[in-house]
C-alpha cells in the first residue's frame, strides 16, 4: 500500500482546531465557528478538567474523567455518581459514568462512548491520532476505502454511477472525488452510493460525498447542525455544517476551494445494512433534509446520531459522546436505525458489486420501475458478511465514528 504524503493544509486544520472550513474556503459553509478553549462552567465540587490533566495517579486520572465528562458529554447532567473507589482502572470508571437510559426509541442513549488506550485508538483511528499528533510517522497507510468505482446499466437501461465507499478515514475525500468526477464523465442518470460497510469516521467526508450528489441548488443549506450539552450553547450556535460546491477541507491532492464533481441528481440509491453508521448515516439524513430522494436498499442502519472528539490524558483515548446531529430539517432521532425502503437480504457469497448482488439488484430494478423488489426481503440470508470486493472488510468499530478533526493538546 502506498504512503500518502503529508498535505501542510492537515497541519494548518489542526492548528485551527476544527473540522471544515474556518481556515479557508469561500462561501460553502463549514464546521462550527472555532471554539475557545476557555472555562466550561463546572456541575461539580471538581472543578476544571485541566487541573488534573497530566497527572497520572490513578485518584487524578479519575479526577479528570468525572471532570472532563461534566465539561464536554452530551447527558453531563443525567450521570448518576458512583464512588469512585469502587473502580480498579479507569475504564471501568468511565462505563459506570455512562448514562444508559433509554431514549425516545427505547434504546439505551450511550452505546458509543468509549475510553481506550492512545496506542490502539491509533490502530482504530490512525487519521485521528496523526492530526493530534502533528506526526506524520503516525499517518497510516492509506486503505482503499472506495475500491469500486463503474457505471452500471439497468435492466430499462438506465446509466447509473456505481461507487463502493467503504470508510471514512483520511485520504477517503480525495478517493471520492476522484471517484465523482469519473462517474460524472460517464453521463449517467442515477448514483448507487453503496455504504454497506461503511462504519463512518471524518465528518467533513460525509460533508463532501453529500455535496457532490447534489447541485447549485443545494448550495449554503445546511448538511448537518451540531447539538452540543447546554453549557455549550456558543458552539451549537455555530456549528452548522453546510452543503458547498467547493472543497471544504483539504487532504493531500485537491486544496481548499477546490471544484467538487458535482452529479445534481434528485435522487439516490444508498445500500445499507447495519453496519452502516456515525457519518454513513449523515450522508442519509442530511440528504433527506434537503429533499433528495433517498432510495435506501437492504437493511437498517446501525442507528448513531452522535459524534466526538478525541481527548488524550495519560496514556488514554477518551471519546464520550459531546453532539448529536440534525439535518436541515431538525430531524437526527434515528438511534434506532433508518429503516430500508427495500428490504433486501444481502448474500455472503458474492462479491458486494457483481451481477448477482442482490442489493445492486434491488436497486437497478427501482431505478426502472419504481417498486422494491417482490417480497418483504430477497437475497441469501447468512449471518456472514457478504465479500467486499478488493479490500479486507473494514475494522471500524461502529463507536469510532462520525469523528470531528482533535484539537491540538494543550
């Protein structure tokens, strides 16, 4: 696998702290206004996180994660204290903190936030840790996260763009715009975007992939609003993401305001199952929020709202879920999955893009005439995978998603 070289708009992103565009680009729209790292006001006798931060005794460490979650998670204010003594290690510490009680869909709100340590948060999130970092030695080898990309015909003979996106990790951006702007050549008339497997990661990716199904149209309405705890009001004010016809945030090939390949398309075909999640579901919502039809073919996604940043202190990873996301139209209460408007089962083996795929069936026949597929569901149905074609199937955990850009440590 190739090394990507370091792209010095990735060190100027991170010296702004923010996901998308405050450092460049016109009129798009982008991340939140940068935050100011000043005092959160705190809830308990703890005080500020910062005090604790560094100091490695295991009473600190626990210091700063009772103070860091009353700062930044989004149920800061529903956590039910527990004694901290009770707790060996702060993992154990930090689960016990979570808030598990059930939301508006009857599932528990926290099945996401997550503590690790910094040396597998690298393994599980290699983009992440480099952008903290500001190492270029921690950059990954860049993966083939959109391995198929081909125009397909319909059985009416419709052109359609078919790509395979399988993560949104760094590099994925440029991947996909390489891959819209082959699609575009091929005059087609409908995209298959398939997300099957596609965990999530970056959001300023899902922010770019959603641009470039769209058109003029679409321009400075909002992709996604980021809604953060009430002592975060200022950030919740400023944090709408929006659709733009420019590049937003750069990695290593196109730079910032550059043109996207833009297929001004009314509809698309998305195929889904539940491993599709965090930004995979804000490609969904946020085009649905604007009125694109989206045709969603297999089964429901994984139902993950929320986001985050990374947090490092001795040693440890923190991820405790800080926002939820609403499209255009306020809606992001999906924790329970976006439900497929063709229910097809997937078949574990065939390649995910051949013939024989029953997802990319479902959808060609939709494109032709405007109905699912006979039956509440079709295909082979297998507790296995189906085969990802020409890449290993993705190891994203389904937590380590719908990630904003770390701010550097102080």
């Amino acid at each position: 696998m190739k090394k990507l070289p370091l792209f010095r708009s990735l060190s100027a992103l991170s010296a702004c702290a923010i996901l998308l565009t405050a450092c460049g680009g016109g009129g798009g729209g982008g991340d939140a206004a940068p935050r100011t790292d000043g005092p959160i006001p705190p809830t308990t006798a703890l005080g500020s996180s910062f005090q604790y931060e560094g100091l490695c005794d295991l009473d600190t460490e626990k210091k700063f994660t009772r103070a860091y979650l009353d700062e930044v998670y989004l149920w800061y204010n529903e956590i039910v204290e527990v004694d901290p003594n009770r707790f060996g290690s702060i993992p154990d510490y930090f689960d016990a903190l979570l808030v598990r009680t059930l939301d508006n869909n009857g599932v528990p709100k926290d099945r996401f936030s997550a503590v690790l340590p910094t040396s597998q948060a690298r393994e599980v999130l290699p983009a992440a840790a480099a952008a903290l970092s500001l190492a270029p030695g921690l950059l990954a080898d860049h993966t083939n996260t959109v391995p198929v990309v081909k125009v397909v015909t319909s059985p009416a003979g419709r052109r359609a763009g078919y790509i395979q996106f399988n993560d949104h990790d760094f590099g994925a951006q440029d991947d996909l715009i390489a891959a819209f702007r082959q699609i575009r050549a091929g005059a087609v008339q409908d995209l298959v975007l398939d997300l099957r497997f596609n965990s999530g990661g970056f959001l300023y990716i899902a922010q770019a992939a959603a641009s470039m199904v769209t058109g003029p149209s679409a321009e400075g309405k909002v992709f996604e609003r980021l809604q953060y705890n009430d002592k975060r009001a200022q950030e919740t004010a400023d944090s709408a993401l929006l659709f733009s016809s420019r590049l937003q945030t750069a990695e290593t090939q196109n730079p910032v305001g550059t043109p996207l390949p833009q297929l001004n398309l009314p509809r698309v075909f998305v195929l889904t199952s539940s491993r599709t999640c965090s930004a995979s579901e804000s490609i969904i919502n946020s085009l649905r929020g604007i009125d694109v039809q989206v045709v969603r073919v297999g089964s429901t996604t994984c139902g993950k709202p929320y986001g985050f940043r990374q947090k490092n202190n001795c040693g440890l990873a923190y991820f405790p879920i800080e926002f939820k996301g609403t499209n255009a139209k306020g809606f992001g209460d999906y924790t329970a999955g976006i439900d497929p408007t063709c229910e097809v089962l997937d078949d574990a083996t065939v390649p995910a893009d051949s013939p024989a795929d029953p997802l990319l069936n479902g959808a060609l026949k939709y494109m032709d005439t405007g109905t699912c597929p006979a039956g509440t569901a079709t295909g082979v149905q297998s507790s296995a995978q189906p085969r990802v074609t020409g890449v290993a199937q993705p190891t994203r955990p389904a937590w380590a998603g719908r990630l904003l850009l770390p701010r550097p440590q102080r």
